[in-house]
C-alpha cells in the first residue's frame, strides 16, 4: 500500500505542476490561446525555432520586457504569468524530438489529443516511481476509441518517448529511463489539449 | 533523440536517480562543459524534465584577474558508485574512481562504458577564490547587461576509454511505416546509427551558480534557487518587446 501511494504521490506532484501552468494559459481569452495554438502548430517540428522563441521569452522574462501574441482582432499583451506558464510549456515541447512534434500537430489534426494524455497519464499513474523495467496489461479501453492509422501514431508519438505500447494483449513497456521524456511529452499534451478545447 | 543523448540521460539516472546531475545533450560541446567552465542555464526550473544549459566560450579562471591557478583543479574524490549502481552495472565498482557500465540503453552487446567523476576540490576553490574578478571582461559585461545568470561547472561524469555505441533495430521496426514518409520521420529513424564518444568526454555533470557582490568580488555558494541573480541588479536597458508572430 506505502508503495502505491508513493507512486500517485510522485505523478500528483507533476499532475499538480502541470494544472499550475494550465490554468495561466487558460486565463488568456479564448483568442490568445487560439493565437498562442497557432503560433506553437506553426514552430512543432522545427526544434531550433522553438528553442530560439524559449530564449527571447526567458529573456524578456528576466528583463521585464513586453511579451504580445500576435492576433485578430487585437493584439494581446501577455501577463508576466503568462509567459512564465508559456515558457514552461515551450520547454517541455523542446525536450520532445522533431519528429514527436511533428506527430503532435498530426494528432490535433485527428483529434486524438484526450485519448493519448488518458494514456501517457493512465502510464504514469501506474509507475511514476517504478525503478525496474517490466512488461504491464494496458487497459483496452485506453486505445477503444483509436482506428489503425491514429493508433500507429499513437505508438509512434510515445514510443518516441521510450514507452512501447503493444497493441496485441494490449501492454506495454515500462522503461524507468524514458520518465523525463514521458513527463515532458505529459506537459506538452496537456497544453495543446487545452488550447484546442478552448479554440 | 540521439543516442548520445539517450546514454547520457540512462547514465545520469543510474549514477544519480532524481538528482542533479545533468546529462550532456550535445557531444560537440562536450569540451565546453569541464571543471570551472561557465554555462548558462536556461528553462524554468522544474524536477521532472531539468534544465537545460548552455555553453558559453569562456572558463571561470578566463575571467579573473591573474593569479595563481591549481596546478590540478580537479579531485576524483571518493564517489559511492557501487550503491547507485544496479545489476546492469559490472567490473570495476570497488575501485571508487572508475565504473564500467554495461547494457546501457544505446550501448551495443559488446560495448562498456567507463566513466569516471572529476570535481572541483575544496583547496583548488580555495586557491581560485584569492582571485579578483576582471570586472571589465567584455564576457562578464555583456552577460551583465544581458541579465544573464552564470554557473559554474563543478562536477563531471567523463569516459576513460573512447566508445563506439551502437543503435538498430527496434525504431526501424516500430516506426518505419510507410504513414510517416509525409512527416517527413522516415528518415530520421529509419535506420542505424553509430557514434564513437571521445576518451575524456563529459557525458554529465553538476553545476553551482556564480554570484558576483560589489564590482570584483564572487563567490560560488552551495545552495541556490531560482530567484538568486548572479549579477546585482542594476538599471535595465531599453523596452524591448517579444512578440509572438503567427
């Protein structure tokens, strides 16, 4: 049981980071996360850009300097919070690799966002704090919904990640290395379902 | 991800699990990052994914008046690997210096990597710490007027012989498929790859950060967090603004 609940206890301290962060991009209106999901679409996938956009807005941070996303009707001037909360988020989409970035915008576009953070959290819930490599049963109902072609994406987004997902049983493999990768990819997840919920 | 940094990430999680030692992403700047070289850090702080630094040109000693300099600034000190280590881990772990490392992730059947840790010692701190800052270094300004903070490398994970790693199989397996060549991913994973690391290569290593008090004075403390500024703040230069373009 002492085990159990040092594993919820290591995820809900990431779970709670990540809400933390969340509920700053949330505070933008519904325009400014619109403009802020279109500006991110457009950097996936180009790792340089977007570690590039992560300077400038740490060094406006540290300066105190304006930060403004561009966008229709008018341009929204972006509260110190924030930024910091964007920032936060550009860094775990960094961590990820071109290519799972690239299968993050293919995702939004196939609308499987919820099903692949159900996933990735419903993994981490399980062995945030397992130090052994092992095979574990995947609840079927995780990957119900997905047709062919978004479960192969699905495999490839967090197999990226390190974790395998078998879709015969189905299971997957549990890597203890690949938690900072997970983590990131959790992070990343939870702020694009975000801001397509709210666009 | 590369396999350099798959094995310096693996590396770091068995020397040191959840702690903060930081593995090295780049093998090009690997030089960059030994005992007393300058970083900066980048990314909000957080435990679960780390912070990322930065190279910087220059070597604490690079921006001090001159003085006397440790003939050897660096102590292997007595590191406790054979607890940290687990079962995957064989040869050498009584001898406190090396450890040799099999089965890593990214590591081929037959390949082992030693590793051996190099710290700043006390003394060679001590010794340093005699030394005024050069406070007119153009590096040191620059990073002033930036608002930049600095750490200093304090701490290595290196190799003691050169390695060659060896990756196939399971990507080109899972994620060759022929859905992906529109993304462009095909060949990015679609095949095998090799890396030789150099001996003396830093795959990781353990940072402080430098605090500069008055115009020359420094010191590295123990503890820090992420309100401390290297730099006493001073006037900031002009609005500037970010803008995040569509």
């Amino acid at each position: 049981a002492s085990d159990v609940g040092d594993v919820h206890e290591g995820f809900r301290t990431l779970k709670e980071e990540v809400q933390r962060e969340t509920q700053q991009v949330e505070k933008l209106s519904r325009v400014g996360q619109s403009s802020l999901l279109s500006s991110l679409s457009k950097l996936l996938g180009k790792k340089k850009e977007l570690q590039d956009l992560e300077l400038a807005l740490e060094g406006a941070l540290d300066k105190g300097h304006e930060v403004t996303l561009e966008a229709l009707p008018k341009d929204v001037l972006l509260s110190k919070e924030a930024v910091g909360a964007i920032l936060y988020f550009v860094g775990a989409l960094t961590e990820l690799s071109e290519a799972q970035q690239k299968l993050l915008v293919k995702s939004m576009e196939k609308k499987i966002l919820p099903v692949q953070l159900k996933l990735v959290e419903s993994t981490m819930e399980q062995n945030f704090l397992l130090d052994k490599e092992g095979v574990f049963p995947l609840q079927p109902e995780l990957l119900s919904s997905l047709g062919d072609e978004e479960l192969t994406l699905t495999e490839a987004l967090v197999g990226l990640s390190g974790l395998e997902v078998q879709r015969s049983g189905p299971q997957y493999m549990w890597d203890p290395d690949t938690l900072p990768r997970l983590c990131a990819l959790y992070a990343g997840l939870s702020l694009l379902q975000q801001l397509t919920k709210a666009s | 991800m590369t396999m350099f940094e798959n094995v310096t990430r693996a590396l770091a999680r068995q020397l040191n699990p959840r702690g903060d030692l930081t593995p090295l992403d780049s093998l090009i700047d690997f030089k960059r990052f030994h005992p007393f070289c300058l970083v900066l850090r980048k990314r909000k702080s957080t435990l679960f994914w780390g912070a990322r630094y930065v190279r910087t040109d220059y070597t604490l000693l690079d921006v001090l008046e001159p003085g006397s300099s440790p003939s050897d600034p660096t102590d292997t000190g007595n590191f406790g690997f054979k607890n940290m280590l687990d079962t995957r881990v064989e040869g050498d772990v009584d001898v406190p210096k090396t450890v040799k490392v099999k089965g890593t992730a990214g590591l081929s059947q037959n390949s082992t990597l030693e590793v051996q840790t190099l710290s700043v010692a006390p003394k060679a701190l001590e010794t340093v710490q005699e030394r005024k800052l050069a406070a007119d270094h153009p590096f040191l300004k620059e990073m002033q007027d930036q608002g930049e903070n600095l750490y200093v490398v304090m701490e290595v994970v290196e190799t003691v012989q050169e390695v060659t790693l060896e990756r196939a199989g399971k990507a080109e397996a899972c994620f060759s498929l022929p859905f992906f060549a529109p993304l462009g991913l095909q060949g990015s994973i679609n095949h095998k790859e090799a890396v030789t690391i150099p001996k003396g290569c830093v795959l990781a290593f353990r940072v402080r950060q430098l605090m500069v008090k008055g115009k020359d004075e420094w010191d590295i403390p123990h503890i820090c967090n992420d309100n401390m500024q290297t730099f006493p703040p001073g006037e900031k230069s002009g609005e500037e603004k970010v803008i995040l373009i569509q």
